[in-house]
C-alpha cells in the first residue's frame, strides 16, 4: 500500500485533487475533517480548548463554535500553534489507525490530505508528498467564491498558513492548479500511474 500526503493552502484545489484520486481508487484521511471530530468527541482535547480559549469555544449544543475559534485563530499565531499542539497528536493517532484500517481491506493507496506540510512524525509515515499549488490571487477568488469570507478574512487565513515555498520545500512533488479542472484531473491520473500502479 502506497501512503501519499497531499498538502497545500487554502484554496489551492487539494481537495479537489484529493477526490481525483478517490475516484482511481484510493482511501482518503482528511486531517482537517478528523481534528473537526476530535475536537468534539474527545473529552480531553475539549478541556484543553476551553482552558485555553473559554466556554465560548463550544456551542450550547456541543459543537464546536467554529467562527469563534477561526476569528480566535487566525488573528493571534500563537493561539494557532496552540491549538495544534493540543489537536495535532490526537490526529496522528487516528491517522495510525487508519492506516492499519487501509491494510487490513488491501487498499492499493491511502491518501492524507492536510492544509498544513508535514511535521517529522507524519512524514515518517509518508512514502509520497505532494504540494497542491495555486497563485493567490486565483486563491483568494476560489475561496471567496464557495464562501461568505471577505477577501480580509480569506488574506487573514492564507498568512496564517504556510508559505508557498514551505510548502514546495517540504513536497516531493509540486502540482500547480492554475488550469481547468481537466488538467488538475490529468496530474491527478499521472501521479496514480507513475506512484501506485508500478
């Protein structure tokens, strides 16, 4: 089984790209999807939330307050970084079992899908990285485009991340999405041919 991260900002088509190579046949973890979960079901993770951002962080209902949490994050790094401390182990765990998961139902490859370039633990567990790049501005209109964030707030989010050459660093391949959805495709069947058909 061939494990393959997909990383990249927002807006730059890594889910899409992800979806591409779900339809060759692969599994998919979306890290971000699981951190979401975590945040919600373990009771440890919410207690380190609250302490660290307040009763605020859930709703009455038990959901997380997401646009309390977004504003909290992407206007403070050090609140960011925080968070990850907290989210990010908990995340690497379930990707661990997911990838036993994968084995156990032979599945050909298993992708991991993050906004985020991968730390030495995951990329131990890695046998491929693939950067998922755009330019920004084409970025910021894809974004603003599918939500109600200002161009401010999608800005906000987009320093908050990695940068661009971060994320080409910590790749071992760079796809650009610049294109139509079609060329994205072909890169996607490329990437499958070339990585986990061999």
């Amino acid at each position: 089984m061939k494990t393959i991260g997909i990383t990249g900002g927002i807006g730059s088509g890594k889910s899409t790209f992800c979806s591409m190579l779900e339809e060759c046949g692969a599994q998919h973890f979306n890290a971000d999807l699981v951190a979401s979960r975590i945040m919600e079901s373990d009771s440890e993770v919410r207690g380190l939330l609250v302490q660290l951002l307040g009763e605020k962080a859930y709703l009455d209902d038990g959901k997380l307050n997401r646009g309390f949490i977004s504003s909290r994050a992407f206007s403070d790094p050090k609140v960011l970084e925080q968070i990850g401390t907290i989210v990010h182990p908990a995340v690497h765990v379930a990707f661990e079992e997911s990838q036993e998961n994968a084995r156990r139902n032979k599945c050909i490859a298993l992708i991991r899908e993050a906004a985020i370039p991968p730390d030495e633990n995951t990329r131990s567990q890695l046998d491929l990285v693939v950067s998922v790049m755009a330019d920004k501005e084409l970025r910021v209109q894809r974004v603003m485009g599918r939500s109600a964030l200002s161009r401010e707030e999608v800005e906000a989010r987009m320093s908050a991340q990695a940068t661009d050459a971060e994320f080409i660093a910590s790749a071992d391949q760079v796809v650009w999405n610049n294109g139509s959805v079609q060329a994205l495709g072909e890169q996607a069947h490329t990437l499958w041919n070339e990585w986990v058909r061999p």
